[in-house]
C-alpha cells in the first residue's frame, strides 16, 4: 500500500498492546476509514523524562532505518512521525520461535531479503532475536523492530562486517529449526564470530547490562524488568512448599498503566484465595490455579504457550494449538480460565 499524505494524516485507533517497556510502548490498531490496513504505533509522549534522550534516539535509529528500506518486501513501511511516536505497518506473520522453519525457501527469501537490505546501506543489528524475525501468511521472510539498525552512506569495513553479522545471525537461526540445512561454509561462518561483536560482548554489553538492570532496574527481555529473577525464587519456594502444589510457571505481562505484572501458574487443587495466603510479598498480581501445567517431553513448563496465555495473545495460541494438537486439550481449559483479559485491549 502506498503511504499517501493523506493516509499519513489519518487518525490512528488503538486496539492492542502488544509490548511496554521503559523506552517505548507499542501499540497497533488501524487508520480510520483504513480497516484493512493494520499499523502499529511505537508510542514515546508517555516515557520517563529520564528515559527521553535514549527513547527518541533509538526513534530516531529506526525511522532513518525504515525510510531506507521503503519497497523492499518484508520490511515495514513508514506512516508517519510526530510527538507522540512513529507509526508504522503492521507486518502479518508468525514470529520465528512459534513458525519454526524447516523449508529451505524460507531461509533463502530471509537471504534475499538482508541483500536488498544490504543495496540500501542498511544492517539490522537485531536479528539475533528470533521474535525480530516473521513468516508471513504467504511463507515469505519479514523483519520488524529496527529500533537498533544503523544506515551507511559507504560501505566500508565497518559496513561490510556488520551486514556479516546480520547473516551469521540469521544462520544461528537456521542452525536452531533447521540444522539439516545448514552448509559446510555456514557452518564455518557460524564459529567466526567478527571482532567488533567479540569487543562489544566483553566490554559494551557488560556496561549496558549495568546501566539497564542495575542502575534503571529494566532488562532488554521484552520489558519484563526482571520480575522473575527478582522475585521468582521466593514465590516458587514458598508454593511449591505445599504438598498440594506440584508445579508453579511465571510469566510476565505489561500492566494497563505502567509497569510489568508477574502471573503465576500453579498446578494445585488449592483454591486461589489459598495460594495468595501463601505467596510471599511482593505478591504476583495474577494467581491461576491450573490442574495441570502444559509440559513438553522432559517435563519442563511450556513457557512459550503460557507466555502467549499470560499476554493474551489469542492469535499466536491459536497457531501453536493448531501445530500441537495434544498440547491444545491441556491448554483450553487454561485458556479458558486466563485471568489477564484487559492488558492488551484498549478498546472493544
């Protein structure tokens, strides 16, 4: 769809939230009078002031990113910028870790894609995570999230090195779902990790890591701001000291005004007046007794189907129940039951 300057005006209806985190909040929904083209809205007017100048930079990484990959398939398409945020489409398609490619079309269209990427002097920088990477409806590669890409007017050595990494990543993904795939030269690729992601994993991230967790308490992890770790090991303890509790999963989810909710699942017979006598402070905002947690072969929780349960997100669930079938009968009566309804709908 071609951006117009009078769609670029259109007034934006929010639907869902899909992630929030201390630099941005992200929100889709569509345009009015526009119902079959859905955008989404990286909402910055309601960061800490604190947070500003590094909200509005990593802004200002992706609109440069976003407006040098317009036409290329695959790639979002720039709406518009204000105070408020930066609007863009809404890309269709399943995020990598649920769709799981093992056909080699796939992987060569990913290809395909980081080249023309590459003609427009354009490198990711964020492709490492999988949830950066979708299948689309028609089995073709996308990518979203360029909040970290960086555009090149030359391509140099340094160019020439981070485009490099942008494939090794892409290579560590097919090494994941289809390692069959996977060529003797990729496999070679895969172990020559570039001295620049060497230096940043031992210095530049060490420092990040510090200024984010420690100094700001947040964590890149999807905005989850380390509930889990930081709160977790108490609440399973003192659950799991029960003898009627016999396997407890946390997951995170965005609050509808700020901040991150912590949801328990509780394998138990035990009602949920009983489990919150029992949880320590700070208590989970969500407690679901559950009869019986969703495991894969080893027996570990599936977090991956709780995860979408906890964040509401019904259209993925129903792609993973349609892979699984037997995973979908331990999961419908969770479903059923989710307690998290409002987090993500703004509006009906």
């Amino acid at each position: 769809m071609e951006i117009t300057p009078d769609i670029a005006k259109t007034r934006f209806l929010p639907q869902t939230v899909h992630k929030r985190d201390i630099f941005s909040e992200t929100i889709s929904g569509t345009l009015e009078g526009y119902p079959d083209f859905p955008v989404v809205l990286r909402k910055l007017d309601g960061v800490p002031i604190y947070a500003k100048p590094i909200a509005w930079a990593l802004a200002r990484k992706e609109i440069k990113g976003l407006r040098a990959v317009q036409g290329i398939e695959g790639c979002p398409l720039l709406v518009r910028v204000d105070k408020t945020g930066l609007l863009r489409s809404w890309t269709k398609g399943t995020p990598l870790q649920l769709a799981k490619p093992t056909n080699p079309e796939w992987y060569r269209d990913a290809k395909r894609l980081l080249r023309e990427m590459r003609r427009a002097g354009v490198t990711h920088n964020d492709i490492a995570k999988p949830q950066n990477w979708l299948m689309t409806p028609e089995g073709r590669a996308a990518v979203i999230d360029f909040q970290l890409a960086s555009t090149h007017r030359r391509h140099g050595k340094l160019f020439r090195v981070m485009a490099r990494e942008d494939l090794r990543h892409l290579l560590k993904q097919k090494r994941a779902y289809a390692p069959h795939l996977l060529t003797p030269s990729e496999t070679r690729m895969l172990t020559q990790k570039a001295l620049p992601a060497r230096l940043w994993m031992a210095t530049g991230k060490r420092l990040y890591n510090f200024v984010t967790r420690r100094l700001m308490n947040w964590s890149d992890g999807e905005g989850t701001e380390d509930r889990i770790e930081r709160d977790g090991p108490a609440l399973r303890a003192a659950l799991l000291a029960h003898p009627q509790v016999t396997g407890v999963a946390l997951c995170t989810y965005a609050l509808p005004a700020k901040g991150v909710g912590l949801y328990a699942f509780v394998e138990t017979t035990l009602p949920v007046d009983d489990l919150e006598r029992l949880a320590p402070s700070p208590k989970p905002e969500l407690i679901q007794p559950v009869s019986t947690l969703p495991r894969d072969t080893d027996g570990a929780p599936r977090m991956d189907a709780l995860t979408l349960i906890a964040t509401n997100r019904l259209d993925e669930l129903e792609q993973l129940r349609a892979q699984n079938p037997a995973l979908a009968e331990t999961l419908a009566p969770i479903i059923a039951k989710r307690l998290n309804l409002t987090d993500r709908v703004l509006r009906a």
